[in-house]
C-alpha cells in the first residue's frame, strides 16, 4: 500500500469518528432525559475510561509523562468534567442538531481567540482575517443579526458555555501533547473527569442501576464506548498520520452526524442560520491553518 492510500484510509478513518462523535449529541440528549444531567455526565466518562484501559494495555501505550503534564493533565480532566456536565445540561433543555453545530463550530473560533490573548500566539494577516470571518459566523450561529441577544437562553448559554470550556480544554491539550502519549493522555483526561462527575452526582445514586430504564443505559454505553472510546483511538491514530494542521477541519464533520442523527430521531430541522454559521466557521479554519505556499 503506497502512500497515498495509507492518506486516504486515515481521512476515512477519521471521517468515521467525527460521525460518531456528531451521533453522541443526540445519543446524549436520549440519556439526558432519561436520568439526572450529573448521573449522565458521571458514566459517560466512567464507561468511556474503562473501554479504553484494554485499548491502552493494546497498544502498549507508555504511561508516563513528567510533572508539568500532569498539571495540565489535572487542569484538562477538571474543565471537561465542566463541559461534561454542560453537554448534558444543555441538551435537557435544547436540540442535539443545534448544539452539536453550535458547539463544534464555536470552539476552534474562542481556541484561536484564546491563543491569541492569553498564550501571545502571534498571527498573520490572512489568519486575522480568518478570525473575523470566524467571528461573524458565530454571530450568525447565536443568530444575533436576527434576534439581538435572545441567544441568552437556556438552551444556547449551556452550549456557549460547552464551546468556551472546550477551547480552554483544547489549549491545555496541545501543551501536553509534547510531554505524553495522546492516548495516556486520553485516559487519564477521562479517569479525571469520571471522578470529578461521580462527586456530583452522588447526590442522585447514580449507582442504584434499577433507577435507570434499559434506554438509559444502551445510550450511555454506546455514547461511552463508541463516540468516546471507540472514535477517541481513531481519531489521535489518525491525526498522528495526517497531521495535527488538518485535524480541526475535519472537525466540521460532527455536525453532519449530529443533524442527521437529530433529525432520523427527533425530527429536528436544520435552520439556514445554522448551515450559514458553520459554514462560515469551516471557512475560518481552513484559512487559518492554511500554511503559506513555498516558492
């Protein structure tokens, strides 16, 4: 197998997981409304840490990483215990189609914004203009243009709050990424949140299974072991061959299976300032990881 083909198996490959991951938005909404928001985010990580030790134990992954990436390692599984709890929360109240676009769309734009006040990252003139168009897409997501600030709701703020939480999530991500193996990362990231979501969510005996209905539990575990085993060891053994300058493009493929997943479920319907929004937010990125020509 040439070079080529090995490119093409790892774009599928990584195409493959962003659909399970856009699937996990209305996986998770079905979970949400079948127990408690800290019950859900508690063993969507729980189920996602155990499915991963035998992965891990696989691929003789090497657990170690020095003390600087177990701080960021700590500081990551605490904000995405955050985003955990947040992702639930929000599709209680709002639509897995909305959220999963909303969300994914956003991040990159707030993970290039942060960069650039709090890390310094200096920027390009082209990548400047990346950002504005990220910017007006983000706006067209929150459908400011049309409702003013009636984004402050319910429904929206949780996954604004997903989305700034996951570009914090993503930064300290990247500053571990030259300390430790992606896939150690990942377990110890999921261990973390676990634990952190378990606390909360004692309160609701989230270990009484017989609470829980049988639709409960098949969404949990498949949001556990598919989106978030199954799609995480795709993804980083993709990105690794593809090259971590590609991976946030094929970011914008989790809102496709977060729609179509939304709609074959719940009927939900894509609204035009949606697509327009991510769309706008795909053409961001492109741009800003666009690297300049040689010569």
């Amino acid at each position: 197998m040439n070079n080529r083909e090995n490119q093409m198996r790892y774009f599928i490959l990584m195409i493959v997981a962003m659909l399970f991951w856009g699937t996990s938005w209305t996986a998770g909404k079905v979970a949400a409304a079948h127990s408690h928001a800290e019950v859900a985010a508690f063993w969507r990580y729980g189920i996602s840490f155990m499915a991963l030790l035998p992965v891990v134990w696989y691929l003789k992954t090497p657990l170690k990483s020095d003390k600087i990436g177990y701080i960021y390692m700590l500081i990551a599984g605490l904000l995405t215990s955050l985003f955990n709890y947040l992702f639930f929360a929000g599709l209680a109240h709002g639509a897995a189609g909305y959220g999963g676009t909303m969300v994914t769309s956003l991040a990159p734009i707030f993970t290039y914004l942060m960069s650039i006040t709090i890390l310094g990252t200096k920027v390009t003139s082209r990548q400047v203009i990346a950002l504005f168009i990220g910017i007006f897409g983000a706006l067209i997501l929150l459908r400011i243009p049309f409702e003013g600030f009636a984004f402050l709701n319910v429904e929206s703020s949780y996954f604004l709050g997903c989305a700034a939480v996951w570009a914090l999530v993503t930064i300290f991500s990247q500053k571990a990424s030259s300390r430790t193996n992606p896939m150690f990362y990942s377990l110890v990231v999921f261990g973390i949140t676990g634990f952190t979501n378990m606390i909360f969510a004692l309160p609701y005996h989230p270990f009484d299974f017989g609470s829980y209905d049988a639709i409960f539990w098949e969404n949990i575990t498949f949001i556990g072991v598919i989106p978030g085993a199954f799609a995480t060891t795709l993804y980083f053994i993709s990105a690794a061959k593809i090259g971590a300058h590609k991976t946030g493009v094929f970011m914008f493929i989790v809102p496709i299976g977060a729609i179509a997943s939304s709609w074959f479920v719940y009927g939900e319907n894509l609204a035009v300032s949606t697509l327009i929004g991510c769309l706008l937010a795909f053409v961001a990125v492109v741009l800003f990881n666009m690297k300049k020509s040689k010569k």
